[in-house]
C-alpha cells in the first residue's frame, strides 16, 4: 500500500479557527469537547414551575418597555361589509341584455321506440306510432329543457302551440 503524501497546511498556518475562537472569546481547548449527553426522556413532559410563567411575563414587559418588542396588537374590529341585498330597480336592463341570445326551442308531439331493422324499412307513406293521445299536451323544450306544456292549433294553415302551463322550475328537467 502506497502512503498518502502529506496534505499542505491551509494558508495562514492552520490556526485561522483557532485565532478566531480566541477573537470570539472562547476557548479553544473546551471548544472540541463534545456536548452532555441528553437527558434520558421522562414518560411525561415536566410542566415548567409557576414562577417560570411569571418570570417570563416580566421578561417581555422589560423588553417591551426597553422597545425592543412591539406592543401587542389592539382589539380586532370586525370588518363591515355592504349589503348584497337584491335589487329591484334595474330588471328591466338586465333583460335588455338577453334578448339577444339565440336559444334552441323545439315542441315534441310524443315518441316512440324503434328496432333498427324497423327504422330501416320506413318509407314514404309509413306510419309511426306515438306514445300519446289524440288532445294530450305537447312538450315545449327549450335548450333540451322542458319549460311549458301546450295545445296543438293551426293558424293559417301553420301549426302553432298554445301554452297551457309553465312547468316549474323543479320540474323542468323531467322528460
């Protein structure tokens, strides 16, 4: 085994820390021990003592005094908020704004379930049949939602619907 050449000396001759400690006022010597070992752990942690508790509060009013602590906060106010109240005067406005959506409405006059091989046989001239009556009400959808219910009628030789009720609003989902 081939040996290590020695390591040069740090310049400044090494003693850099030692000189320092010594600047810093402490000694060298009691600096390279190493620290107690901790105490073994208790099954519970100790509560200070009393006096400990008060001799911390005169601590901090000293400090506080001397201005190297800031005082401590003031009362908390609560913040006060504007009221979010709904207002009544500008509905008019807001309809303003969407007059101008274009929404998709369709009125279904009923339904029926078909096999493929159903569907392809149709031609003209074929006959579905519906799942409702001759003067049952017709389903008025807007945007796939059901809004209104309604009668057929024709005006001028054009089919036409007449509301007959207003589905609410819980109910506007149902199919």
């Amino acid at each position: 085994m081939a040996e290590e050449p020695p390591r040069p000396a740090p310049p400044g001759g090494g003693d850099d820390v030692e000189e320092l400690m010594k600047m810093l006022g402490v000694d060298p010597a009691k600096a390279g021990t190493p620290p107690p070992p901790p105490a073994p752990a208790a099954s519970a942690p100790a509560s200070p003592p009393p006096a400990a508790g008060e001799e911390i509060h005169r601590m901090m009013k000293d400090l506080q005094a001397a201005g190297k602590l800031p005082a401590p906060p003031s009362e908390a106010k609560r913040p006060e908020f504007e009221s979010f109240a709904p207002s009544q005067g500008k509905t008019e406005a807001s309809i303003d704004l969407l007059r101008d959506v274009s929404l998709h409405a369709k009125v279904e006059l009923g339904r029926t379930r078909m096999l493929v091989q159903d569907i392809l046989k149709l031609s003209p001239g074929s006959v579905v049949e519906l799942d409702r009556l001759t003067g049952d009400p017709l389903d008025v959808y807007v945007n796939d939602r059901l809004v209104a219910r309604g009668e057929v009628l024709v005006i001028n030789e054009n089919f036409a619907i007449r509301i007959t009720e207003v589905v609410a609003p819980g109910r506007a989902g149902e199919k």
